[in-house]
C-alpha cells in the first residue's frame, strides 16, 4: 500500500474510496497483475507449437517472473493469500477462486492436448495439472 500511496500522492483512504473499498481495491490490483505479470502462464498455455513448447516455457516462464530484480518476489496471489486477516475471509474465497481457475486451465490445456492426440488416452492430467500448478503457485 505505500507504494502505491507513493505513486499516486493520494492517502490510503482516499485509495480506498476511489475503488469503493479496501477489498475492491486489492481485487482491481489482483486482475492488473493477472493481465501483466501474472499472465505468464497462460502465454505459455497458448504456444502454439504444441503442448510440449507450452509446458516447456511454463516454468522458466513462472521463474524469470517470480524473480526479476527490483520487483516483489513470488506471486502477488500467493504473498497475498499467506498474509491474510480473519476479517478478510471474503478475499480469501475469492483468492481461492482465481488459483483454482489458473490450475484448471493447466487442466484444460492437458485435456485438450489428450483429445488433440498430442498425449496419450489415459494421461493424468489432473495429477499433472496440480503439479504444474503447484510448482509455479505455491
């Protein structure tokens, strides 16, 4: 919040009150990361020379941007979801939506690659799906 605070020059409370609430704000704040930053994955998921490109770039892809210099660590969803308060249960279940939804569409990606042919009948693609997201989200 300070840093933002600091870009804009307006107090937290006025911050708030532009997006309605605290919690409108942090939610505005979530899906520009998920548009930006955060989207790594599903540019990954979207090669289009084959699930074995998307599946190859995701990791590195989920490193280089948990780890640029002079930029926060990790994701912004995860950090968030570890450093909640009680009162924020609603925030919460709203969080567990969004990681739920990026690792279905990790489920997805395997499904379609199944029916596609470029895996075979039979591959785990949920097993698969929680370990990729997993390792990029957690």
């Amino acid at each position: 919040m300070a840093d933002l605070v600091a870009a804009t020059g307006l107090a937290s409370a006025r911050l708030y009150a532009a997006f309605g609430s605290k919690q409108d704000l942090f939610r505005e704040a979530v899906a520009r990361y998920e548009a930006g930053d955060g989207a790594f994955a599903e540019k990954a998921l979207e090669a289009t020379d084959g699930v074995r490109d998307a599946f190859e770039n995701l990791l590195p892809d989920a490193v280089l941007t948990y780890t640029r210099r002079g930029r926060p660590q990790g994701c912004m969803v995860v950090s968030a979801a570890t450093n909640y308060a009680a009162e924020n249960e609603a925030v919460m279940a709203w969080l567990t939506t969004q990681r739920k939804a990026r690792t279905q569409g990790i489920i997805d990606r395997l499904e379609s690659a199944v029916q596609s042919g470029e895996l075979k009948p039979g591959t785990a693609v949920q097993a698969l799906g929680d370990y990729y997201a997993r390792a990029c989200w957690r």
